[in-house]
C-alpha cells in the first residue's frame, strides 16, 4: 500500500457502519438514530463528528461515519464503555440490521475540505487500486467540479470487530475511498474516471446522499 494511507495508532479515525434493515422496522431505525444514537456516539470524548447516509440506487443501505481525533479512543474507558453497554434500544435495532459491515478505519486525507451534500464511497480492494490513486488524487480535485474532499479509509483488524449480522466467512478488510462531492452529476463524473484510471468495478462504487451531519462542539455547546 501506498505511504500515504495511514494506518497508525494516532491517526485520525473513523467508525463506519453500513447495514441494511427491514422495512417493517425503517421507521424505528432512522427514529433511533435521530433521537438517541447519533448524539450518543457524538458526545464520545474524542469523538468529532456523526454524518448519515442514504444510498441512492439498489444495494446495502444506509451508512453511518463517526469521526474522532485518532484511533486510540477507540480504546478508551469512554468509548469501551458505550459500546459494552448499550442500550435497549440500540440492541433491538443492531438485532434487527442485516448485511452489516463495521470497520473502524484510519483517515488518510488526500486533498481538499468541507461536507459534500453526496458521497461516493469506493471500494479499493487491490493494491494497483490504492497506487492509481494516489497518482490521481490532485488531478480529481482539480478537474472534477463540484469535488471538494477526497480520503481513504483503512480498516484498522484489531478495532473491527464485527457486529452479529455479518457473515464473518465472506469478511474482507478493505479500504475505501469516500468523496466528498456538492451534486450527483459530480458523483457520476468521479465514478467514470474511476473506473477509467483506477479499473476500479462498477459494482465497488456506491453513491450516497447525506442525511444528516451532527457535529460534536454543537451538540456539547447545546448542553451548556
């Protein structure tokens, strides 16, 4: 893997959780999130921010990203302690997800910053993927309009583990990348030019649009 992917201790980190769920129990879902989950993980000392996806188009679909300082709060008494002690509605719902996958990932950043109202988030699975993209990272920001951050996250094996719901047999650790992008037509753009330098497959990419970014010095500004 190319030097610039991170995948220290002290990196910046992020947990990534992307399931799928029921129908019948959607609406319950998304309420937890709204009211209970996403301020709860925010408020995580060392935690930064929380951002949900919805997917647009078929496949797994929803994704959340948890932002902290580095990957050593995920060692912390904090975090240990919210995720061994959750709460009763967090279990009914991590009960009913399907599909699941949970990484905890290094951040490296490439370029650029800011929250795009899109994500493509890309799968790297193969190593020519990685080194095609470091090559190609300033010339995406540059040429692609209505890009404004690109990263890549690198699954830490240790931090990982898995929820109830994936198929561990069929587990993979792979990076990916997620761009930030302001329309979906800069999405499209980005994922042809993938595919064309990176070969990367159509079926490794993803688009997503954002619901919901809850950013951790309002939420503990609220509470003083």
């Amino acid at each position: 893997m190319s030097a610039i992917f991170r995948t220290d201790r002290d990196a910046p980190g992020e947990l990534f959780i992307w399931t799928d769920i029921a129908p019948e129990h959607e609406r319950d879902f998304n309420q937890w999130y709204e009211r209970e989950h996403m301020a709860e993980r925010a408020a995580i000392p060392g935690f930064q921010w929380s951002r949900r996806y919805v997917r647009q188009g078929v496949g797994r679909k929803y994704l959340a990203l948890y932002r902290t300082e580095s990957l050593r709060v995920f060692g912390t008494p904090e975090y240990r302690k919210a995720f061994e002690q959750q709460t009763d509605w967090s279990n009914i719902n991590f009960a009913r997800m399907s599909n699941t996958q949970r990484r905890v990932m290094a951040v490296s950043v490439l370029g650029g910053a800011g929250t795009g109202s899109h994500v493509l988030l890309v799968r790297l699975p193969e190593r020519a993927h990685q080194q095609s993209l470091a090559r190609h990272s300033a010339a995406y920001l540059e040429q692609v309009d209505g890009l404004v951050a690109l990263r890549v996250l690198t699954p830490d094996p240790e931090l990982s583990t898995p929820l109830p719901s994936e198929d561990t047999q069929q587990r993979r650790l792979d990076p990916y990348l997620v761009a930030d992008l302001t329309t979906p037509e800069a999405a499209h753009v980005l994922a042809a030019r993938l595919q064309q330098d990176l070969g990367v497959a159509t079926n490794d990419v993803s688009e997503f649009s954002l619901l919901w970014d809850l950013q951790s010095r309002d939420l503990n500004a609220s509470r003083s």
